[in-house]
C-alpha cells in the first residue's frame, strides 16, 4: 500500500530531513513512527500525504508514484487519506459540524447523504452533541477528537497522524489511541508519529525509529 524506495528530502540550503529511507507498509497495518524531535517523523509523513515531494527516490502510495503526480490529480489521491497534524488548522469562525462537512464538500458530497456521515463521524469521537458549538470553545483533547472525525469522515483508506497525542493528559491520550486502534480493526490503514513509547507498547503494531532523517 505505501512503499519508499531509497527516498531523500532535501530543503534549500542543504538541510536533509529524511535521508535514504526504504520501508514498505501493508494495507491494514498499524505503524508507529518514533524518534526524536526533528527526526524526519513530520517530513516522512508528509511524504506520503503528497504534501511534500522527495529530492530523490520514490514514494508509491496506492500504487501512485507520488513524485510523478500531477497536481490537479493530489485532491482525488487526498480522498482516500486522512491527515491529522499538530497544527489543527480548524476552521474557527464556523462550528464544530461545518468543520467536519467540508472535507465532504470539496468531495461533492452534499444534502443529506453529508450530514448523516458528518453526524456519524462526531458520534465517533464523542463529539456529536457539540455539533453547533465553535471549536474555539472545545478544550485542547475536544479539539484534537474533532480533527480525527474530519479526518475520517470521508472514510479514508489510510490515515495519518502527527503527535496527535501531545499536550493532552494521560486519558485523553488514551481515548485517542482507542479510536486510532478501532478505527484499525476495521480495516484502515494507520500511520502514527508520536514519543509515547507507553501507547506503542499498549497497542501493539509495527514501530520504526527514525534518527537523523534515517530509519534505523
């Protein structure tokens, strides 16, 4: 489902966040990325997202070389992932539920087909009766549930998270991972960057460690 093939990411000025990296993850997996901070874990995730391009080597995600991919072709290979990253880039000025629909409608799904998804994603992730709230007045563990739920709403295939426990307390983060892990054993395909090595060994999945840009 996801293969790296001797992938390099070099910034202006020489700087090498992720550096000849080989590694191949099966449909269904769950994997863990760790590491130190600055390792590579958000450049490699970012990698597989399309968001950005290796200087070197390929990155094969659904059997797309995403190096080669045209960029009016990212928005229909982005319906199939769901991206969840530390800057939550919600929507402040609309509410929970509008933050939620409109990966639909940038999909074309509308009327009452969208609301029912929408509606089912925030019951997910317990966020169901704050539907008319802003996210400006959810805490910090409410914020981050409410980005899972846009990132799964579209029902992706593979879904990739940043830290997305940092900063919450021992229970949020624990809700959290739950979700990750059932949303797992139905068959989504999940890619997790965090420090929590607690979590890892608790959920179980295959761990990478990255150091210096290099898997190792």
């Amino acid at each position: 489902m996801i293969e790296l093939n001797d992938v390099t990411k070099r910034y202006p000025g020489g700087y090498e966040a992720v550096s000849h990296v080989s590694l191949q993850i099966n449909k269904g997996e769950m994997v863990f990325l760790t590491g130190h901070s600055g390792a590579g874990k958000s450049t490699l995730l970012k990698l597989i997202a399309a968001i950005e391009r290796p200087t070197a080597g390929s990155v094969v995600v659904f059997g797309q070389n995403l190096g080669r991919m045209r960029r009016s072709a990212l928005p229909y290979f982005r319906r199939n992932v769901g991206l969840i990253f530390q800057d939550h880039k919600l929507l402040y000025d609309r509410s929970v539920f509008d933050n939620v629909l409109l990966p639909l409608h940038i999909q074309g799904v509308t009327g009452q087909d969208a609301s029912k998804r929408v509606r089912a994603a925030l019951d997910k992730v317990g966020l169901l009766k704050k539907e008319r709230a802003r996210p400006i007045t959810l805490s910090g563990g409410e914020q981050q549930r409410l980005c899972i739920a846009r990132a799964i709403v579209s029902r992706p295939q593979l879904v990739l998270a940043d830290e997305p426990t940092a900063n919450l307390d021992e229970a949020y983060a624990g809700e959290i991972m739950a979700m990750f892990q059932a949303f797992n054993q139905v068959g989504v395909t999940l890619v997790i960057s965090t420090h929590d090595q607690d979590l890892i060994r608790r959920l179980g999945g295959r761990s990478l460690t990255l150091a210096e840009g290099k898997l190792v």
